[in-house]
C-alpha cells in the first residue's frame, strides 16, 4: 500500500512527502481528524517511508516499497485494534504484581513503537510517556529513524505534562506522531511543540466512489447510506458494518414506531429481551443507541425542511410519515432519555428494561 492508495486529502500526503523529500520533517505532528479519516494509517505509512531499506521514489517523492523487511514488520501496526487485544492478553497472563507494574506498548519493528491508551480507564499513563523518554534517545537500530505513535489524545495530567519534556529537547532522529479527533483536546503547551495538521472530511460523491470500487457487492443505495453514516471518513466506510446496522435499525424503527403510535408491544418485547448482559450485549446496545441517535436527528431534519440532510435515505418514506407525528419537543426528549439509557449502560443496568422504560417515557396519549 504505497502513498497513492491513501484515499484522499493528495495536498496534506504531498506536503508530508515534500517535507521528507527536504529532510525538513518535523520532530513532532499532531494529526487530527474523524474517526476513520486514517489518521493512524497516515502515521504508519510516514513511519515506513522513513525507514524503508529500498527508498524508492514515486513523482519524484519519498514512498515505501511494502516489501523489504522494514516495512514488512511496520505494517503489522496497522491492526491496532488486534495488536491492542495482544498486549493486553499477554498481560493478563502476568503475575497480579507484575500486571499492574506493566503498561500497554505495541512494537513490530524495533525503532517504531505505537503507545496505544492503557486500560482500564483507556487513558495514555505517566509509566508510557517515561518509556518513551527512556527509548527516545537511543539512535535507530535497524532504521534511519525512530518513531513513536500516541494512538490516542487522552492523556493523564502528569503524562501530558511529561510528554512536554521529550518535545522541548527532543532527538534529531526521532519523530512523535500525536493523533486526535480534535487537536483542541491536547495542551496548548503541546500543540504550540507540533506541526497540527488536519486530514478533511471527503465529499459524498469521493466515498461513494471509493465504495464502488472496493465494495462492489453493495447496491448503489447502500452505498449512498454508508457513504452518509461514514461522514467523510473512508476508513469508516470501508469498514462500515452494514448488516449490523441494518438489523439493528429495524429494531430502533420499532421502538419509535410503539412509542409514537402506542401499538401492540409485543414486537418490542422480544426485541429488548434479546439485549442481554455480557460484552456481546454491551456492544449490540451501543449500535442500537448509534441507530436510535441516527433515526432521531433524521426526523429532527424533516421537521425543519431539510430533507437534504437525511442520512438513512433509503427509509426516507417511512421517516417521513413518522416525523408527522414527532413534533420537536418530543425529539428533544426523546434524547434526553436516551441519553439516560447510555448512563444506565454505564450503572450495569438491565438492558433490556431500560430500553422498555424508554420507550414507556415517550409513548404518545
């Protein structure tokens, strides 16, 4: 995967390869961006064109060849999700002293290492930045740079402050990628250190695009939905889960559909009674509340004329006869207590009955 297959954003990738074509990169970047907007691949792929043992060039600007044993071993990182779920089940093996004492790093090539957030407060700890600075100094073993790759922008106060020292004094041969949603999140201290450089959100048409090519087998109305829900990011929409969505759409439309009408309940009682406990549970309720959150903004559109900005069009008749009957203050509450669903979520509360009292709290007279 050389830089021409990143999808988007060619005047961002072309100034990265001219800084490095100048031997003018800079020591720190903060890459900010959407969730699946390739933030993280971006960093991986500078970190391989970085050290790549062949150094071709393409346009007359540094690429990576993806074949030589360096950017073998670095491309590993890019199933961070899978690399993450490694380190933290070889922890778990560890003696109880030992686990807590051990912060989570994930490294495939020894001058590249990704500082992921530690569980379980899923936040970048004091113990990961003090490694970092413990390894920064040392010159590349086996690359010409080394590269270190915070994952996420939520820091401990105490490591937000430490990652200040690396970045006041830092090596000339080492380069620290900060990735983010929003740059707004990092200490100001922090990102005045930094090159802040922000990946934009593509045009519908640009994903519709990319999906027809890379996902064929969709029909071009599933396409437009995914294109939509994605907001931009091809990441997301390559990745977009559409049957999951799909099913759990059909069961938040009958969950608006009882409360707005006050029907027969049956159909919603099996419904929630299939949202169980256990981590399978948790995750089918946090898509069923994506869906619940999705639906209800689309009506929220409709009421104000902007059919435009629908997002689930391919249910654009259904939305729009029960957005006759969802007037604004309805809407309003009926995120209200979704949001107290998500709170609930966090309390451990059975799912199942806190997606009836939902609905109950919103069913029409």
């Amino acid at each position: 995967m050389p830089f021409s297959d990143f999808h988007g954003n060619a005047e961002m990738i072309h100034r990265l390869r001219d800084m490095l074509a100048r031997d003018r990169f800079p020591h720190a970047v903060v890459l900010s961006g959407g969730q699946g907007s390739g933030k993280y691949t971006l960093a991986t792929m500078v970190a391989r064109a970085m050290n790549c043992l062949e150094q071709p060039l393409t346009d007359g600007l540094p690429d990576f060849c993806g074949k030589c044993s360096n950017c073998i071993r670095i491309a590993q990182l890019e199933d961070l999700d899978s690399r993450c779920a490694e380190a933290i089940e070889a922890r778990e093996g560890l003696k109880e002293t030992e686990k807590k004492e051990t912060r989570l790093f994930i490294q495939t090539h020894p001058d590249v290492m990704v500082i992921p957030p530690d569980p379980p407060q899923m936040m970048i700890k004091v113990d990961q930045v003090r490694r970092v600075i413990d390894h920064i100094y040392f010159r590349p073993s086996e690359g010409r740079e080394r590269v270190f790759i915070f994952s996420d922008s939520a820091f401990m106060k105490e490591a937000a402050n430490s990652l200040l020292k690396i970045l006041e004094e830092p090596p000339e041969f080492a380069t620290i990628f900060l990735i983010t949603e929003n740059a707004g999140e990092l200490l100001p201290t922090i990102r005045s250190r930094c090159m802040v450089l922000a990946l934009r959100n593509l045009a519908l048409p640009e994903i519709e695009s990319y999906l027809a090519k890379h996902r064929p087998e969709w029909r071009p109305t599933e396409r437009t939905l995914v294109a939509r829900l994605s907001e931009g990011a091809v990441g997301r929409a390559r990745n977009f889960d559409l049957a999951g969505y799909s099913a759990a759409r059909e069961h938040a439309l009958v969950i608006l559909r009882t409360a707005l009408r006050t029907g027969e309940h049956s159909e919603l009682f099996k419904i929630t009674e299939s949202y169980r406990a256990g981590a399978e549970g948790r995750e089918k309720l946090e898509l069923l509340l994506r869906c619940l959150y999705s639906l209800l903004q689309d009506l929220l559109f409709l009421n104000g004329s902007s059919t435009e900005l629908v997002r689930n069009t391919d249910l654009l008749p259904a939305l729009q006869k029960l957005s006759q009957a969802a007037e604004f203050e309805w809407l309003s509450s009926a995120s209200d207590r979704l949001a107290e669903v998500e709170r609930g979520m966090r309390r451990n509360l059975l799912r199942s009955l806190s997606l009836d009292a939902f609905e109950a709290a919103l069913e029409r007279n």
